[in-house]
C-alpha cells in the first residue's frame, strides 16, 4: 500500500518542464512543502534558466550514458514509448531531448491517468531521477522552491513505485587494481581524461554542476573563468596544479562524494525497493574515491599527472 502524494505528477512535470507561470505557482501554494518557497514569477524565471540550462541538466542519459552527453539511445528509446501509448505534450519539441525529468513524470501520469502501467520505464525513471533531484537539492545557488521541487518529486515519485523492478541486486566488482579511467594501457593519467570521467554521472556517481566546480574552487582559495561545464573544471585542476592546491582540491571533492553516498545510504534504508539502485550509485562513487587515490599516489611523484595542455604528437 502507498502513500497518498503530496503533489501531482502532472504539476511536477509542469514545473521541471519551463519557467512558472502564476497559474503554476498559484496551484503549488497548495502544497504544503512548496507553499513556503514561492516567489514572483519574474524572479522564478532567472531562477529556472540558471538551475536547468546552466548547471544541472535534468536528462536520463546526462545521469546514465557512461560519456554524461543528452541524447542517447534511451531518450529515443522513451520517444518510441510515449508515442506507443499515445503521449505527445508540446514539451516533447521543446526541450532537449525526450527523456527530460518533466517528461518522464508527464508520461507517469499519463499511465496512471488511463489506468496503465509501464514497468520497464518506471524502472528506468527511478534509476536517475532521484539522484538527478539530489544534484538539484545540492546545487550551490538553486532557488529553495526548486530544491523543493526536486525533494518533492522524490517522495512521489517512492509514493508511486515503492518497489521498482531492478535489473540485478549488486553492481559487477571492477577487478582489483584496474583503472577506474579504463585506461589501464596509458603510461601516465591526462587531465582530459580525468576531467571526462567526473563529469558523466553514470562512471564518477554524482553529478557535478559548473556552480559546483566554481565552489570547490572558492573553497580552495581559487577562482575560475565562466566556460563550459568541461572547459570549468579543466581550470579547476589546472589551476590547483598552478597553485599547489590539488590536494585540498581533492579533499574537497571527497568531502563532496560523501555527502552524496550518505544520501543514497539514507534512501536505500528508508526504500528498500531502491536499494538495489543505491548499490550502483555506490559502486560508482567508489570508483572514484579510487582514482583520487590514484591521484593523490601520482602527487608524491610528480610529473606524471599534467596539468597544462596534454603533449601532442608524441607517438
């Protein structure tokens, strides 16, 4: 047996989908977790592009394709799925791929709505949605009313599926002594490298936004210039090298990683049905708990670990 959701699928969606408007924001102050949050729309829409189009990228294949890019083979694989039942909102030619958060939950209750269900998709969503709320929930500058929302939309979408099918119970053990970058065959560890494995969720286990990475930066005493997500925290290492600071970098980044594994531990105690899901998650910070001790092994013998531009050329 369920609990009753605090809040619809249906306004869920509407609000992980675009900017506010009064409409939604009045029918969100009946909500007793959200009521409090609310602001004037023209202060909410900033608020949206910010949090959605700049740092966290609300995307199933952002959170689960091992190169952490949109569009994928499971967005068009959910495209197919919405067109079989019948689920065409005009958000489907809005946003950046299909399997956006506030489609997935449109589609939910669109199901639920006809009295049907889909369990693979439902066992999809529950893979990444709730870790894609928690990056929202620990994004640095997010508005209160959109880490709200993403709390939110964690406890309805448990309320909804309580028990998600899972595809196996326990993530595969890498072998010991394997590298976490899969480059097993590289004589030394490039930055370009590193820096691609924190940014694809699927391989490091959580989700870093350029506000994020900026964060770590201040914490260490640096600042870094706006760019890409991938050009930001290429500075972060780069600039810690200049520095000398790779190491309280690095402390950073794990005291960062533990805050996300005691998340996912809280859940999978307080949802056993997602539990299996949390194992993975798991895994995955744990491998990269594994190349910052690689990391940090590469430190102490130095230069084997670049921080400026990798040498072209060299055969």
């Amino acid at each position: 047996m369920t609990n009753a959701p605090e809040v619809s699928l249906g306004l869920l969606s509407r609000l992980w989908l675009r900017e506010p408007d009064s409409d939604a924001l009045d029918a969100t102050r009946g909500v007793a977790s959200l009521a409090p949050h609310v602001g004037e729309p023209a202060a909410m829409a900033p608020a949206y592009t910010d949090l959605f189009l700049l740092n966290v990228y609300p995307y199933g294949t952002a959170f689960l394709d091992g190169s952490g890019e949109l569009n994928g083979p499971a967005a068009w694989q959910a495209a197919r799925r919405y067109e079989d039942r019948g689920y065409g909102p005009p958000e489907l030619f809005e946003v950046g791929a299909p399997d956006h958060v506030g489609l997935c939950l449109g589609y939910l209750e669109h199901l639920a709505g006809g009295g049907q269900k889909d369990l693979e998709f439902s066992s999809f969503v529950m893979e990444w949605v709730p870790v894609c709320c928690l990056a929202v929930e620990r994004e640095p500058a997010a508005h209160p009313f959109y880490k709200a929302v993403a709390a939110a939309t964690r406890r309805s979408l448990w309320d909804h599926i309580p028990d998600p099918v899972t595809r196996s119970s326990e993530p595969e053990e890498s072998a010991p002594g394997t590298d976490p970058l899969g480059e097993d065959d590289e004589e030394e560890i490039g930055l370009s490298l590193i820096v691609r494995f924190l940014l694809a969720p699927a391989r490091c286990g959580l989700f870093l936004s350029r506000a994020r990475l900026g964060q770590l930066a201040i914490s260490a005493g640096m600042r870094l210039p706006f760019g890409s997500r991938f050009d930001v925290a290429r500075a972060l290492f780069q600039t810690a090298g200049e520095d000398g600071k790779v190491a309280l970098v690095l402390d950073r980044l794990e005291a960062e990683i533990g805050a996300w594994e005691a998340a996912y531990r809280g859940w999978a105690e307080e949802h056993r049905g997602w539990a299996p899901v949390a194992a993975r998650w798991l895994h995955r910070t744990g491998e990269t708990r594994r190349l910052i001790a690689q990391m940090r092994e590469i430190l102490e013998n130095p230069p084997e670990l670049e921080y400026t531009e990798e040498r072209s050329g060299e055969g």
